[in-house]
C-alpha cells in the first residue's frame, strides 16, 4: 500500500529551507542569459524556468494566506513579471522572505487546495521546499553549476515524489501511468542506510520504506549517498554524472525513470 510519509522536517525548518533555496535558485539564474537552455526540462529555457518558479510562489503564497478551497487562476500571477532580463533575479530573491514567513506562520491545519488528499495548509511547506529545491537544480544545471541537495532534504524528497506520484500534478494532464506487472524499484541511500522498495502493479506503483533484504529480489537496484540517488531519480543527473550504482534489469531501471520523470 501507498503510505503518506511523514514529513521529516518541521514546519520551520521546511519554511527557512525555502527561503534559502529561492537565494540559491535567484543567483543561479543570475549566472545564465534569458535564452539558456535548461537541460534537465527539455524545451525549457532560463526565462521559462524563473517565469515557472516565480509565478508558483506567488501562487501558493496566496492559496495559504487566504486558505482558498479552490485552485487559484494561475496566471494572474505572472502580472509582475520584469520587463529585462536583469531583473529576473530580483524579481525571484523578493518572495523569500513572504514565502517563506506565510508558511511559518500558517495554522497546519486551516483549510488550503491542493492536488492531492491533503487539502490543508500543512502539505505547502514540504511542497515548496522540493519544489523550488529542484528547480534551484536545474537553474544551476543551465549555469553549468554541479547541484548538491542535503541527505535529511533528499530523504524526504524521494518520500514525496513517490506519494506525489499517485495524483495528477496541476502541470500535468494526469498521474503517472506506472503499471506493471510485478516489477520493482530497490533505491538504498548508503549514507543515511534508508532504503525504498517501489513495485508495479496492475493497477499502479506501491511502495514503502524496507531493508536491504528486499535488495536481492528487486528487478533493479540503485545506490549511492541520498542526495546522488534524489537527483538520479528525480532525472536531473544521468548515471554518467550522478555518483550512484545501478544494477539488475536496465530496461525496467530506465522504463521506471522516465515514466516517474516530474
């Protein structure tokens, strides 16, 4: 069965984390012209991304701080959008501070929309926090910068992409087709010792938290430290470039990878 993970930083921790990751994602789109290609969101550029990020910020700051019980019209929120380039960076690092201080301050359980079963304030902070961690990722990508994510933030983030993964993301038509017919997943974080095991099903992917024993029956195995293995399997590096070990059926290894793609 699908188990919502419990979340593994707290409130605060999740609200700060997020201010420091707009800092890092602003300052890496600083370091890159309008017009870069993103190579980890194909068909993306630099503008595309910033756009994407910083209307989302704004968006779910506002679905917050007005507990709205419906999904925002998104595109009002790109009605301050720089008219240069320069001012992209700027435009980014002024939601840190909001962002960050809304979702501090929200009651965890007041009543907020969001795409999955979770209809409440708490889902945003984790949310935000991977989010804007991943773009943060592929703003440093496009600045030719090697990206790095913090073991206990990793953890946490493969937790919720594999709940995420269950429901339709509001960029996205529908959830991922992962049916299969008994396939499995085996992710080991070496560093922390956390290991996931994902299983296809007729009707979907299950997984939950296991132990190494479930390693030797998986059809496909992937190691390395927690934040080598997120951003391996979040396909923001390759295995060429990703510091993971990866084993047993390739087919099925790269079948999960891009089906999963977020």
């Amino acid at each position: 069965m699908i188990t919502v993970p419990a979340d593994i930083l707290d409130q605060d921790r999740y609200s700060d984390t997020v201010a420091a990751e707009i800092l890092m994602l602003a300052e890496a789109i600083r370091r890159t012209d309008a017009d870069t290609p993103v190579p980890s969101c194909p068909g993306w550029t630099a503008r595309t991304l910033a756009t994407h990020i910083g209307m989302i910020h704004r968006w779910v700051r506002q679905t917050v701080r007005d507990s709205a019980r419906e999904p925002l019209e998104f595109s009002q929120f790109g009605r301050d959008l720089p008219q240069e380039w320069s001012g992209f960076g700027d435009w980014l690092d002024s939601m840190s501070e909001p962002l960050s201080e809304t979702l501090r301050s929200a009651d965890p359980d007041a009543p907020a929309w969001s795409f999955t079963d979770i209809q409440q304030a708490r889902f945003w902070p984790r949310r935000m926090l991977h989010e804007t961690m991943i773009h943060r990722v592929d703003a440093e990508l496009a600045a030719g910068i090697r990206p790095r994510t913090e073991a206990d933030a990793a953890v946490d983030g493969l937790d919720e992409l594999l709940y995420l993964l269950s429901y339709t993301h509001p960029f996205r038509s529908a959830p991922a087709d992962l049916r299969g017919h008994g396939e499995t997943i085996h992710i080991h974080a070496t560093d922390v010792d956390v290991h996931w095991q994902i299983t296809m099903t007729p009707d979907g992917h299950t997984w939950e938290r296991s132990d190494a024993d479930t390693a030797r029956k998986a059809s496909a195995v992937i190691r390395g430290h927690a934040g080598e293995v997120h951003l391996f399997q979040y396909n923001r590096l390759s295995d060429q470039v990703a510091d993971v070990e990866c084993t047993g059926d390739g087919t099925v290894l790269a079948d999960w990878l891009t089906r999963s793609a977020l």
